[in-house]
C-alpha cells in the first residue's frame, strides 16, 4: 500500500488533469481553493471541539471524494497540510479506522495520508485505532448515529508497531475524514481516554450539517 501510494501522488503530481475542488486549474489542488477552507472551530460535543475546514458541500465535498474515493494522495496532503495549521496542540494523531468494506473497495484509506501529513507538519507520534473484537464494522454511510456509536465502541488505540501501550497524559488530536454524526469521532476520542490519554479534540476535512442545524459526524 505505501508503493501505490508513492504511485499515485507521482501521477497527481506529475499529470494534473484539473483542481479537485473547483475543477479549473491543472493543479491536484489549487491555491484558490484552499485560501477559501481555512481550518475553524465546531461543536463535536458538550465540550469536545472539531477542527474543519468547512461544510461538506460544494467544492470541498468535490475534493473529499478525490481524496476518498479515487485516492488523490497529493490533494489528501495538502488538505492536512492546511487542516495541521488550525489543529489545537498535541502530542500525537490518532487514526480513525476504516470499515472493512471501504478498504476492500477503495484499496485504501485516505485518512492515513490525512493524519500522517498532520503529522508531519506539526512533529507529532502517530497512534492507530483497532476494533479489539476483531470485527470491523461495514460502511458507516447508512448507519444511524446509536448504530454507529454501537459499531466503534470496541476501539482501542495502539502504537505505531501495533501494541498497545502506556498513554498516560499523551495529548491525542483524533482524525478523520468527515465528521457525519460525531458518534465514531466521540468513541475515539472515549477509547484514547480510557486508554489514560488526554483527548484534544477532533480534526477532519470536512463536516456534515443536520438540516436541523445543529452540528453533525
């Protein structure tokens, strides 16, 4: 996976068909586009807060699915580069995990590119989820918000190396692709606590608003 990664973010780079965002520049993503998402402050929670770049609509939702569905590593990176500079500190980024049926579709997880460029921009560990019963739930696309609470709350983070270990105090920013609910991003963020981390907060490239208004995951 990380060769067919390395292979497509040549080919974003390298042959450029047009922006993912606005469709008009030969660019993977332009400048343009990204001075209109500038990252901002939502509501996850009670408390919790979620850092975006804005209502999955428009030309972000036309960027999110190239960075989701066909895999444009060169727009995930600079959608996280931008998405790092609005982050609250941490000490490390945890990965929201993928459905295994995303996975078998796609061959991918975008949000891996997402959280390793945040990463990268800003120094920090990278911490993984895993569902400890072994069953990783299908698509999350058409479960309502108390299935998906129910489907993550057998998460646990793990290090790098892919064991769990000692979090006491590590302050955790929790990634994601798009926030639809926030029920996943609120298990995450219960599962890095449980785990005696200090969650920080929630970072995604866009989120979903309820027609009802109020904020949604």
């Amino acid at each position: 996976m990380k060769i067919a990664s390395l292979l497509r973010e040549a080919a974003d780079v390298l042959w450029p068909v047009a922006c993912v965002g606005c469709g008009v520049s030969a660019a993977s993503l332009c400048d343009a586009c990204l001075t209109r998402w500038q990252p901002r402050r939502f509501a996850l929670g009670e408390h919790e807060q979620l850092t975006a770049l804005g209502d999955y609509d428009g030309d972000l939702k036309s960027a999110v699915l190239a960075c989701k569905e066909r895999g444009s590593v060169a727009a995930t990176r600079r959608l996280g580069q931008a998405l790092a500079d609005g982050c609250p500190a941490a000490d490390a980024v945890a990965v929201v995990p993928p459905s295994r049926a995303g996975v078998r579709r796609r061959g991918f997880h975008c949000v891996e590119w997402l959280a390793g460029e945040i990463a990268r921009r800003r120094e920090l560990q990278i911490v993984r989820m895993r569902f400890t019963t072994g069953a990783v739930p299908g698509t999350q696309k058409r479960r309502s918000r108390d299935e998906r609470l129910s489907a993550a709350r057998e998460l646990e983070p793990v290090r790098r190396l892919g064991r769990a270990s000692d979090f006491s105090g590590l302050r955790v920013l929790v990634v994601d692709d798009v926030v639809t609910t926030g029920a996943t991003m609120l298990a995450a963020a219960r599962a890095v606590q449980d785990a005696g981390a200090d969650f920080v907060g929630g970072a995604a490239i866009a989120r979903t608003v309820r027609r009802s208004g109020r904020n949604a995951d």
